[in-house]
C-alpha cells in the first residue's frame, strides 16, 4: 500500500517537473502575448476608444502580461500534474500482480 502511494507521488511530481518545463520551452511567449493583448483590450473598452502609451496604461498592460505568464505556467504545471498522476496509477496496476505473485511465492515457501 505505501509503495503505491509512492508511486502515485513521484507520477505527480514528474508530472509536474515536465509541465514546468513544457511551459517554459512552449509557454512563455504565448503569455506575453495573450497577457498583454486582453490588458490592451480591456483598457480600450474602459476607456472607449484607442489609448494613448501613458505610465498607467504602460502598468496596466505590464500587470497583464504578468497575470498571463502565472495562468499559463499554473494551467501547465496542473494540467502535468495530472497526467503524472494517471502515468503514476497506470504504472502501479501493471506492477501491483507481480508484487503479488512474489509475496504469495514466498508465504508458500514458507509454509
């Protein structure tokens, strides 16, 4: 039972490294991107029309591009997280019938 729960762990945590990693090689571009384009659109419908490149808008626009970065690297490490997980449950139920057969080898030749 606890080296399920092990393996189920160290899936998780894989998972996770390897999201991180994906978001960094595939991630981080599109959040600068998506991040800055919706604080852009969002500042021109507040402000009814196109803005003018002003410090507040500037802040703005850089705390977008910051809220993109986190939701992207957050979905991916999440989304890897669970994969790992899945990976983690998969390898356990191929390897739980052999740990089995080993332990009832051995209560037989006990016996």
């Amino acid at each position: 039972m606890k080296a399920r729960k092990e393996m189920v762990r160290m899936g998780t945590k894989i998972g996770a490294t390897l999201g991180g990693i994906a978001f960094l090689i595939f991630g981080l571009i599109p959040g600068f991107y998506f991040g800055s384009y919706g604080s852009l659109v969002v500042i021109r419908h507040l402000m009814g029309g196109p803005v003018e490149p002003t410090v507040i808008v500037r802040m703005i626009v850089a705390a977008g591009i910051m809220l993109g970065i986190v939701c992207i690297a957050s979905v991916s490490i999440v989304v890897g997280s669970i994969v790992g997980t899945v990976f983690g449950y998969i390898v356990e139920a191929a390897t739980a019938p052999v740990e089995a057969k080993e332990t009832a080898g051995t209560a037989v030749k006990a016996k």
